[in-house]
C-alpha cells in the first residue's frame, strides 16, 4: 500500500469501523469513508470515540499509526504494526550491532542539526544576536556531544523565542501545543522507523527504560524546530481544536530540502533512512542531509 497523505483528526463522538478497505466514520446521522491508502495518519483527540478491532486490526496490516489522546485532548498513546518490515529480525540483529562510535557520530550530527534549525527560527523571528550565539555552540558539538551542548543551546533558545518567564515546565497552552506538535512529529518518525524493521525501543542517546520511543526521540530532534516556528507563526495563546488540526497537519507543509521543495513527511521519511544508513555504516553522517527553514 502507497503511503497515504491524508491526517484525520477525530474530535467529536463518533463510531470508527472498518468496511472495503475504507475508515467509516460515523457521527450521529453522517458518515464519512476514505480509503486506507489516502490516510497517513489518524488521530483521536477525544475519548469519546468507539473504535473497532476490526479497524485496527487493517490499520495495522496498513502500517498506518493511531495516536490516541486523554480528556484534555493530549496525545497518550500510539499504536504501531508490530511487523513493520518481512525482514525485521535481520534489522533488529543489525540494530544490535550498531557500534559506539556510530551512534556517537550520528548523535553529534543530529545535534548540530537541531542547533543549526533553532538558530534558523530565532534569526527568521528577527533575534539575529541570539541566533549567532546558538552557532557559536556548533563547533563545541563533538562526538556524542560529551559537553552536552545540546541542553546549552536548548536553554538559550526557548528563553529568546518565548521570554524570560517561559519554561518547558509550565502548565500552559503554549506547552501544550509544543508537545501535541512534538507528539505529531514523533508519531511520524516512530511510524518509519517501524516501517524498516528497527525498534524504537533502542535508541543512541536516549536510553530511558520506561520509553518505547528512544530511537524516535533520537531521530526527531532536527525536526522539533519546525513545530516550534509553526506555533510562533500562529500567534495564539490557546491550545484549541483549530490548533490541533493544524499541528496534525504538518506532514503535508512543504519544506526546503536537498534540491527542491517536498512535503515534511517525506523528508522524515529520507532523513530516517539516512540515520539507519549511517549506523549500519552504508554512508557517513555528514552525508546525512536536513531541511532548511526560510
């Protein structure tokens, strides 16, 4: 099946069943059909949602991601093909083997690209003074980023784009948005990584043991500057539905990448192939490419 590109967001009560190889949405006297091969991704932002197993079962077979979300309509939890690949136990074998140096070099890029995008989003939002200390913290970016210059950057950053009193820790819509974005973002990634018969479960750099994510939170990270300009461009203070749609939506924003202009989706989907590549040592990192902000 052809990768879908259609995001559906489900935020009303409503029954999700299965029928032809179409999703059949039905809330109250209306019922809506796409086809499996439209749809790239389906989120449920209510808990007021009857979803067959039915479904879920052909979602799966689909490899299409199901992001499930709590009563204040944050994301809790996804739902991937536990088969994403015929050969997933020559990846995972291969995954196993990935050797320290690297994971440590594939790190230090993925880092420098990161600082490299925040930098981007603080001199597009006219902090230019800022944007030049961030890339003064590209250089000190070594192997494995041992001075963990990726927190320093991070710290700098956030306090430039949104104040002084704004902090990751805050109870606000502002974070809310950052993280449904993140979620969206992560979603994607997790989704590839799946796709090419990897775990996520076993990242690089991040090792949590409560995290079945750490290899996606690995490779979303150049990614995360892209929801934070998304937001700044929205100019709102309040994490609603129109919101959540659009940060559902951003698999389909075009971006500047390599030679040309491609969806975001897609670009995730070349840059998690690129990272693989680099740990079964098929290319080097720095031929790993990014996209570009303008």
């Amino acid at each position: 099946m052809t990768q879908g590109f259609r995001s559906v967001c489900i935020e009303n009560r409503s029954k999700c069943s299965y029928s032809g190889g179409y999703l059949v949405v039905t809330q109250g006297d209306v019922t809506t059909k796409i086809h499996l091969s439209e749809i790239s991704l389906i989120v449920f932002c209510t808990t007021q949602v009857y979803v067959s197993g039915y479904l879920m079962s052909e979602l799966a077979k689909a490899k299409i991601p199901v992001v499930f979300s709590d009563d204040k309509h944050m994301p809790v939890a996804e739902c991937l093909p536990m088969y994403g690949a015929y050969n997933c136990s020559a990846h995972i074998s291969e995954q196993i083997g990935w050797t320290l140096p690297s994971k440590k070099r594939l790190w230090q890029k993925i880092v420098r690209d990161k600082i490299t995008l925040q930098a981007s989003v603080l001199a597009i939002n006219g902090k230019e003074r800022e944007a030049s200390i961030l890339r003064s913290y590209l250089p000190d970016v070594q192997s494995g980023d041992p001075s963990n210059r990726e927190a320093a950057a991070a710290a700098c950053y956030f306090t430039s784009l949104f104040g002084a009193p704004f902090t990751r820790d805050l109870d606000c819509p502002l974070n809310a948005s950052l993280d449904y974005g993140y979620a969206i973002v992560l979603s994607r990634v997790a989704r590839e990584i799946a796709a090419r018969g990897y775990l996520s479960q076993i990242g690089i750099h991040h090792r949590g043991e409560l995290n079945p994510w750490n290899l996606a939170c690995d490779f979303m990270e150049p990614f995360r500057p892209y929801i934070d300009i998304v937001i700044v461009r929205t100019n709102k203070d309040v994490f609603d539905a129109e919101t959540r749609h659009q940060l559902i939506d951003v698999m389909n924003d075009t971006v500047l990448y390599s030679d040309g202009q491609y969806k975001l989706g897609s670009v995730i989907k070349q840059y998690v192939k690129d990272c693989l590549d680099v740990l079964n040592r098929v290319k080097n990192s720095s031929e790993v490419e990014c996209y570009k902000l303008t």
